[in-house]
C-alpha cells in the first residue's frame, strides 16, 4: 500500500539527537577534526584580546570558519554564515548545537584585521610540521614557481599618477594620503622590485598592473614544493608585477625553517636562471636545475650570425681573451654594481678585421663581459644542463601546474579581499588545505617514517643495545669475582 506523508510538525525536544552520529565516519571534516589542533590559536593571538569588554568568538572557531570559506569555495562570508545553520557537518565541525548561535559575518573581517597575516602563516607552518613528522616531506630537492591571481578591482580603477585631471580630484588626494601612510606603516622590503608603479588602481593600490595579454590588475603567488607527496613547504604573494626570480633565496630559506632540512636541488624555469640565483644557488651548495636565462640572448646572436661568447678563449695568465681571429681583447672598464669587467680589443683592430662581420654590427668593435665570479657561473650553468637537470624541469611543468590547478577549487584563480596582506592571507589558507589534502590521504600519523629517520633510529638503537651489552657483562664479571673472593 502506497504511503502518504503527514504534514511536519515542529518538535519541541529533539531527545535522541546527536550531530556526531549525523556524520558520516569518512566525511573530509571529521579527518580534520582529527588530524589538526584548532586549539594552539589561544596561545598565538592571547596578546591581541583586551581583559574587559564583550566576550568574543573563541579563535578556534574564527579559524574554523575560515577553512569552510575557502574549502567549500563558498562566495562570500555572508553566504557563509547564512550556510552554517543549514549544514549538520559545518556545525558539528565548528562545535555547535542545532540551536547555537551563529556569529555575525563582520567577525571574520574584525579577527583578520586584529590577526594580521602572521596567524595564519603560523597556521600553515604547524601543517607542513606535521607532513614532516608524518614522513611525507623529502626536502632535499624542491621546485619553485609562481602563477598570477586576478585582484578584486576593475580595471577602470586604475589611475595615472602623473595625470593632472586625477590628481585635481579630491578622492585622488585622500587616495595619496592612504599610501603615503600605508608606506611608512610597512617595512621596507628591498626583495620585492616592483616593475611599474605610475599607474595605481583606486580600489587596490597594492596590485600591479601585468600584462600577459590582456593588461589586469593582479598579485602573484610564489610556492616552493616538494617532490615526493607534493607538499607545499613555503609559499609568499606578492604584487603582480614582482620579478619572481627575486623570491629564489626568501623560498629557500623559508623552506629549510619550515621543514628543518635544507634543499640541495632547485628546480625552476628559465626565469629564475639569473646570474645572481646561479652564484646564490652556489654560495649555498644547492644545485641549480633551471634554464640560463642568458641563452635567450645567445639565441638572438645565432639568428645574427655572429659568434657567441663561447667562441672567446679566455687566457688567464694574461687576463685576456682570444677572439676567432687570434687578436688580444684586453681588460677595458668594470662595472662594481653588476660585478663585471669588459674586454675589447682596439677599435682600429676590429675595424680591419676579416670576420668583422661574423663578430659585431657595434662600431666600436666587439665587447665581451666577464663577471667577477665568472668560473663559479659556468660551473653552476654547466651543472644547469646535465640530464638530471632536464629530467627535474620536465618533472617540474607537470608537478607546479598540479599544484595550482588543484588551488582553483578554492578560489585560488580570484582575490577574495583586497590588500596585500589580505592575498598574504588567502594564501596560506589555500596551501594549507592543499597540504592537509595529503596528511588526510595518508592517514595523518607518522605511519611513513623517513629514510633518515629510520637511520637515526636504528643508530640509537644500537648504541643503546650496545650500552646494555656493555652493562650485563660488567655486572657478569663482577658477580665472578665476588664469587671467586667467597662474597655473598
């Protein structure tokens, strides 16, 4: 017989209802609940609640809540808060009961302003910390790239700092007084060399103007990540416009804090291959596995043809170099701030050359540069092209364009706020999800130990079985010659 269904009636008591029964035992929510420790945020932010006034949001729900803007994608904050009474999952996950209160939307706005990004990179390092005690890090070798993100603002923001008609405006003065705050309020950071800064958009003065096709405003995200679970063990946004082979040594030494290892392998592409990320990467004994970014110019001569640099014998002994055609170019100017030297032979000399026109289109002959640490460079560019190296950048195209396409289920293509220190935020957010991703996967506990930590182990073994071994036949020894003495 067909069954008919009686009109709801509301219930005053729910007496048989338990939200940790609702939940399914392999839901994504309860293996964070599990793995992660929400409660380390009373410690971090103590120092940024006064002793008196209204009782806030616990912290750890604040974080909570942020995970499910950006793990769910959802659209905006109140959306978010609008979706926590109707989802059983996000209250039992933020520890709530079907009649708690929900908080207002303001309060995640209020909490990232009172925070600061340093909470939440705080945040992120606790997870990579635990990848490593997991044994999901090999931090020996990482690759580093960077990806654009669009920023939340309009192109028609944009305004020209050197135009008179904005500059009459008197939201452009307010505009100008914000900055010139905002720069005294931050600390100068000599790593980030922005490219452009005549034009500034109205709505976010902290995004760059980038133009890869079409011009837009946009930020950038740097990330250094791992090889063996791909877990992103240092990552940094800056303005779109940031040359990003400026953050090799910022991602490399935040990697090794991070972890706790340092790498012996860079791996990135050919925009990271400068001469000064070559020498860095040599000063440090990390190999260098990226493209020489000067073969863009050696390409441009071989179309020329005109004889590459290589073709100049450098004699040491007499601190010249040997063109194709025999003649000596000696030592003729340097240059301290790009620590270099050029050589050139006589400008009569070039002039009467046979092979002139294979060597220069330049009247006054030919010029070659010569770095102050030129043989540590072309050791380190010489490494650059071993097939380990090649092997390494095919790995890399796949494993970074892995990294940010899993980020795009988060919003990662899009700023959620504006403000650098707000896409500082985002950020670690996303990668923090991602890395979590993985502990979830593999089970969370230190199940996979690493190489060297077995080694480390088996070595205190030993040497603690050792020690014992040690002890028993001293006190062998001694009960015999207690015994051979008459001694009870």
């Amino acid at each position: 017989m067909m069954g008919v269904q009686d009109k709801p009636q509301e219930k005053l008591f729910y007496t048989h209802l338990n939200l940790d029964q609702r939940i399914r035992k392999n839901h994504p929510l309860r293996k964070i609940a599990q793995l992660i420790d929400f409660t380390f945020l009373y410690k971090e932010v103590e120092d940024k609640y006064g002793t008196r006034g209204n009782v806030s949001v616990p912290p750890p729900v604040i974080l909570k809540l942020m995970l499910l803007l950006v793990f769910y994608n959802v659209r905006s904050e109140r959306e978010l808060m609008d979706t926590v009474a109707e989802r059983l999952d996000w209250l039992w996950f933020l520890g709530y009961d079907l009649d708690s209160d929900i908080p207002n939307h303001s309060v995640l706005s209020k909490a990232r302003r009172r925070w600061g990004p340093e909470v939440f990179q705080s945040f992120f390092e606790r997870i990579v910390l635990q990848c490593v005690e997991a044994g999901l890090v090999d931090g020996r070798k990482i690759f580093v790239d960077s990806s654009l993100i669009d920023a939340d603002a309009s192109k028609n923001s944009v305004l020209d700092t050197r135009n008179l008609k904005h500059q009459l405006r008197k939201n452009y003065q307010e505009l100008e007084a914000r900055l010139e705050e905002r720069n005294q309020a931050e600390e100068p950071c000599g790593r980030h060399k922005t490219v452009n800064r005549r034009y500034i958009s109205g709505t976010d003065p902290d995004a760059a103007i980038v133009r890869r096709g079409e011009a837009k405003l946009s930020y950038q995200a740097h990330r250094a990540v791992e090889e063996s679970h791909e877990i992103i063990t240092a990552t940094e946004a800056t303005p779109g416009d940031v040359n990003e082979a400026h953050l090799l040594e910022d991602l490399l030494e935040t990697h090794r804090s991070n972890t706790g290892e340092t790498a012996t392998t860079a791996v990135a592409d050919s925009k990271y291959g400068t001469v000064d990320n070559f020498l860095l990467c040599h000063e440090k004994g990390v190999k260098a596995h990226m493209p020489d970014l000067g073969e863009v110019a050696k390409g441009r001569n071989r179309k020329r043809n005109i004889f590459p640099d290589e073709r100049f014998q450098y004699d040491r002994e007499q601190d010249v170099y040997i063109c194709p055609a025999g003649q000596h170019l000696k030592r003729k100017s340097v240059h301290k701030r790009r620590k270099s030297m050029d050589y050139s032979a006589p400008k009569k000399v070039c002039a009467s050359c046979d092979l002139r026109d294979q060597c220069t289109r330049n009247k006054s002959g030919r010029t070659v540069k010569r770095h102050f640490r030129q043989e540590a460079l072309d050791r380190m560019r010489e490494r650059s092209r071993s097939p380990e190296a090649k092997k390494d950048l095919k790995t890399r195209k796949h494993l970074m364009e892995r990294s940010f396409a899993r980020s795009t289920r988060y919003g990662y293509q899009r700023a959620r706020w504006r403000g650098l220190w707000r896409m500082q935020i985002q950020e670690y957010l996303i990668c923090s999800i991602q890395n979590i991703q993985v502990l979830i996967k593999s089970g969370g506990g230190p199940k996979k130990a690493s190489a060297r930590a077995l080694r480390a182990a088996r070595q205190g073994i030993a040497q603690g079985w050792d020690a014992v071994v040690g002890k028993t036949r001293y006190l062998l020894r001694l009960v015999r010659c207690q015994q051979a003495l008459g001694c009870q």
